[in-house]
RNA sequence: UGGGGUGUGGCCAAGCGGUAAGGCAACGGCCUUUGGAGCCGUCAUCCCAGGUUCGAAUCCUGGCGCCCCAGCCA
C-alpha cells in the first residue's frame, strides 16, 4: 500500500534528499527514536518511530532505538520492555543499535566541564523558584543570575563537587550562558545539569546529577552520528539551542562527536475520538475506565494489539495520513479504513449469529443434517472452502426479521423469503411470540430447488443472511468494542474523563451460536463474522471453556445507513 | 512588533510562478449468494485584502485565525 510516490512527497523525505544529494554528513543518513522510558508507546509514537526507521531505509541508511532515560524519578524498567516489545510487533528493526542516553553520562560529564572551561556555563545557586524569576515572561526579558560570572575554576570546583553528592536535591544546578534577553525562554541561561539523588534504573546510584533533555539530547544525537533528529513540532523553540549544544560539541568534543546533528520538526498525530496524552491515558487506566493499558479500547500499541489490528494496518494508516508541520485531526475512520483493508484479503470468513433468533424449518427432513460448503475467502481460492451444517432447526440475526419491514428491507418477513447463505432460501410462515409479544421463534419452509450453487428456481432472491445449524453450534464470547470517546476531539473537553466516555464503549455478549469450524481456529486468529466485523480470536486471555473475540471493527452498515435516512 | 509555528474541499494531504494530485468520508449508480468487497461517477479555485506578473495556492505588503513556549519533565 505504501506508494513511492506519497512517501517521496512529505518534506522529511525531500529535505533529506536534498541533503543527500548535497553530500551533506558525507551523503549519510542516520535517524533515531528515542522514547522516555515512563509509560506506553501509542499509535501516536508509532507514527514517529515509522517516520524515522522508514526513513533510515528509504535512504539505505542507519536507525537507532535510544531511550532517553535522563530523569530517573519518571523511567522504569518496566517500560524499556514494553516499548521494546511494542516496536518489534510494529517491525521497526534497530538491529545492534539499542541504546541508553544513559550510557554515555560519562562522556556528558565530560563535555559539561568543557564547556565550563569555555565560559559557556556556570553553576547556579538559586532556587528553582529564584530561578523562574529571573527568567522573566513571555513579554519581559529575565535578569542575570548574580552567579553567572564565577570563575571557571570555581565553576568546575562547585559542578565537580555537585557531582560527588556534596549538595541536596536542587541545590545548585549547572546552567548554560546564552542570552537572558532573548525572545526565546529556551535561551534564558536553561539548566543542563540538576542534582536529583535517586536510584536510576540502568545507572543505579553512580550519579547524583542528570543532564536535562535540552543538553543531552542533542549531544547524544551528535555522538551515535544521528545525521537527522526528528522531533514534534513544540520542540521547535529548542532548535536554537540544540544547534549551540551541537556547536559546542563539534568544537569542544571533536573526537567523539560523529555528526553535525540537525533537527527537524513535524506535526505529532492527533485522531478523533481519542485521548492520546500520556497524562490522560494513565487517568483512564488508575480510574478504573479501563481494564489496563493494553485494554483494546486503549490506543497504545499494546491495546491495538489485544484489539486484534495488525502492523500493517498501522503502517497502512500512517502512510495514508502522511507527513506535515500543521496541527491536524485525524478522522478515526481513515484507521478504521486501513484496518479493514487489511482483513478485507486475509481474515477467513465465518458464521456466527450475535443476536439469535430461532427459526424452525417445517419441511425439514426430520433429523437430516445437510454439510454446505462455503468460501474461506470470497474470491481467493486458494483460501480453501470449508463445510458447514444446515439443519432443520437454524439461527439468524433478530435484526435480519422484521414482522411489519420498512421499504428496502431487503431480508426476511412474514410471507417472504430470504437465502441462508450457502444453503437455501427459507420462507416465513409462522411468527411465534411469547405473552409480551416479543418474537421468539420463526416456523420457516425452504425451498430445495433453491441450493445454493444450483438454484433451479428461477427466482431473484435479494437478501442474504448468515446463519448457524442450532444443534451443531459452538457458543462463543464476543466483546463488541467502540470508541471510548463519544466526543471528535475528548482532548479539548475539559477535565472529567466521564463527561465525554462511551457508556457503550464495551459490550459483551456471552455464549452466542457459532459455526463449529470455529473451533478450528488457534489464539491470535482474525476472522471476518460475515456481515458483522472482523473479530480477534484473544491469545492473551485465559479461554477456559470457551472461545473470546474481540471485534476489531465492525464492516460497514449500509443498511444502518438506510434506516437513519428512512427516520429522518 | 516577546519568540516560534501554521492556515489548500467535511477530515488528512500533494503542490516549490504556468493555470488545484491522491486518500478517507459523503453522495449517486453498477455489480454482488457478505446491504461487506469491487467498479463507475459527483464533490475546492487555495484564511482575507491589496500588490508584482502575460500568468500566483505558489512571490511581495498588510491584516485575521489557530497552535506552542515562562519544569531543576521529555
């Protein structure tokens, strides 16, 4: 699906190539994706780590997997493994190259104190607060720190001692000198160096102070030789002051520095009827609005996994979307679009009834049980057929009877007819109801010259239903999911979660009647219920006696469709 | 005149001075033993106002809208 063309036509890829063609970092082409480690990877980051591998491949060159465990109070294990498992389901292949921006401290402590030596950074005795002070606002400029002017030596004496653990926790911070006038905040003297005693998850306690994002960054990217740093869009404002960490690097640290990194920024994903920042997620998951964070109503990639939707439909999606510097909304049906595309050509078709509705057949041999065969996958024959039972005693949907149908309803009422799919067609006799007139039950004939196959009827029959042979069906679990945000854009709707969720985000029906062919299929199977959606047969739960699907979407409805029109 | 970014159809998005790609959605039709899929067709003058030019979505000027920035988070 992916086009050469659209690829080639988002301004990453030109820009690269411009570069290339220029000979720029010797024609070399180095990306990277460097997620924090402190929670789970979403559809959001799947478009930035697809964007910088395909890009990586695209030009024959080289892609890192870097996390940026600079902050070890938010970074845990936990989710270095789960952002390493999420990438690999997603194909982005990093082959030897997984690093920590941890691993180089070292070389950072090193690079720091060049600067120091250079007079391009001092340590800072204010407060964090004194330090927001000085920093001005948006409209004013700040005010030097009266410590700006140490001396190098006592500059390098305080830093050396900040990282023996001499101070506490906010003490002092190594700061860079810029400009406390300039219109940018990033270049008000930012802090490359904080004292944070914690226990850090790949360092343990080997140090007591943390270079923060805006230093280590892009001196990481400069020391793996990343060619292209690809960021979203707030980072822009950073741009001035990565190029001043990578300026400095190339000068003060010419022999590990390996690339004149540069930084370029796109629009991050956003897509309707979902909640993509990290802050919001964890909320859905600590209050209780979901089972966890690979729930799949969940768009982190772990939830779209457990959902049933494949790699390819993510990266199907991603290429559709593109590429851009402007803040956009994705509409959620271009996903769905991607995702049914997809299973359009490789999800075996099955039966299985979600809503059941008995129908007798009158004239059925007594005990005869008929084996049909049906297409695997309509049109693809090497899918294979498959058989399944028809009988005297058979379900259909309630939703494909109608006692008093409305026009174009093109399925079964009383004194018509409809095809069972594979089989034959069946005509409505008899509507049985209970005491409070609710249909329980049809009493059916069908036709024998009507076979499927071999229709010797002569008749035009519109409708087609699915159906299961009750005595033969296999009762099976389905979750029915849905978006878990009835609003376009939750994202701006203010703060309590429960005033936009989808009361009907989750539904399950239980023990629901189902082809015994079903029986067949292994854990982690996507299968097509015909004329309902296609479902994921879920490895990650425990089966016990029975089979669990989860829909992954459902097909269109053009009867839906239809219907709303006709009401209106 | 704090700094930065951005504005092309309902939603994404090409376009790089030569007379508006493509996809999703929608709508109409064909086809169909999934009202699925498939096929055919319809659907924009480019935020606004000036200007430059034979010619502007593309260049210039001036507006307007929207987004981001005042963490010792990333």
């Amino acid at each position: 699906m992916t086009n050469e063309a659209e690829m080639q036509s988002n301004f990453i890829y030109q820009m690269i190539l411009k570069d290339v063609e220029a000979g720029k970092h010797g024609g070399r082409v180095h990306t990277r994706f460097p997620p924090e480690p402190n929670g789970y990877l979403h559809i959001g980051h799947a478009k930035a780590a697809l964007l910088n591998y395909n890009l990586a491949r695209q030009f024959d060159g080289k892609f890192n997997l870097r996390f940026d465990d600079t902050n070890p109070i938010a970074e845990e294990e936990e989710y270095v493994e789960s952002i390493i498992e999420d990438l690999r389901w997603l194909g982005v292949d990093w082959e030897d190259r997984l690093f920590f921006t941890s691993d180089y401290f070292e070389t950072k402590f090193a690079f720091a104190k060049r600067l120091i030596e250079a007079g391009q950074a001092y340590v800072c005795d204010l407060s964090p607060d004194e330090i927001r002070e000085y920093r001005g606002t948006l409209t004013e400029p700040g005010t030097p720190s009266p410590f700006r002017d140490r001396s190098v030596d006592e500059n390098l004496a305080l830093f050396e001692r900040m990282q023996k653990g001499e101070f506490p926790d906010g003490a002092r911070v190594l700061r860079a000198k810029i400009d406390m006038t300039s219109g940018n905040l990033n270049l008000r003297d930012p802090v490359l160096y904080r004292i944070l005693h914690a226990e850090h998850h790949r360092t343990g306690d080997a140090w007591c102070i943390y270079p923060m994002y805006d230093f280590d960054h892009p001196f990481t990217d400069a020391l793996e030789g990343i060619t292209h740093s690809l960021c979203s869009i707030e980072y822009s404002d950073h741009r001035p002051l990565y190029d001043w960490v990578v300026e400095n690097a190339v000068k003060l640290m010419p022999d590990v520095v390996k690339a004149r990194s540069e930084q370029t920024e796109f629009a991050r994903l956003n897509m309707s009827h979902m909640v993509l920042s990290k802050r919001k997620l964890r909320r859905l998951v600590e209050e209780g609005h979901v089972s966890g964070w690979d729930d799949p109503r969940m768009p982190t990639i772990s939830g779209l996994r457990r959902r049933g939707v494949t790699p390819d439909a993510i990266a199907d999606f991603q290429d559709r979307v593109g590429v851009a510097r402007a803040d956009s909304l994705v509409d959620l049906r271009m996903f769905l679009f991607s995702i049914r595309n997809d299973l359009e050509a490789t999800a075996l078709r099955k039966m299985v009834v979600l809503e059941p509705l008995k129908v007798v057949i009158t004239n059925w041999p007594e005990g005869e049980v008929e084996w049909v065969e049906l297409e695997n996958i309509p049109r693809d024959e090497s899918a294979g057929m498959r058989t399944a039972p028809f009988s005297g005693e058979v379900y259909i949907e309630r939703e494909d009877f109608m006692e008093d149908p409305p026009k174009k309803f093109h399925r079964l009422s009383p004194g018509d007819e409809i095809r069972l799919k594979g089989a034959y067609a069946i005509h409505c006799h008899d509507v049985i109801k209970d005491d409070e007139g609710n249909v329980v039950e049809l009493h059916c004939t069908y036709d024998p010259k009507t076979r499927s196959g071999n229709d010797t009827s002569g008749r035009k029959i519109r409708g087609v239903a699915h159906w299961v042979s009750a005595p033969h069906a296999v009762e099976v679990d389905v979750r029915l999911y849905d978006t878990l945000f009835v609003e376009q854009d939750p994202e701006t709707v203010g703060e309590d979660l429960r005033d936009v969720l989808n009361p009907e985000s989750l539904m399950t029906l239980t023990r629901v009647p189902a082809e015994p062919s079903i029986s067949a299929l292994t854990p982690g199977s996507r299968v097509q219920f015909m004329r309902k959606g296609y479902f994921f047969l879920d490895p990650e739960e425990d089966h016990g006696d029975g089979l669990i699907f989860n829909r992954i979407v459902p097909l269109k409805d053009t009867w839906a469709k239809i219907k709303k029109k006709q009401s209106q």
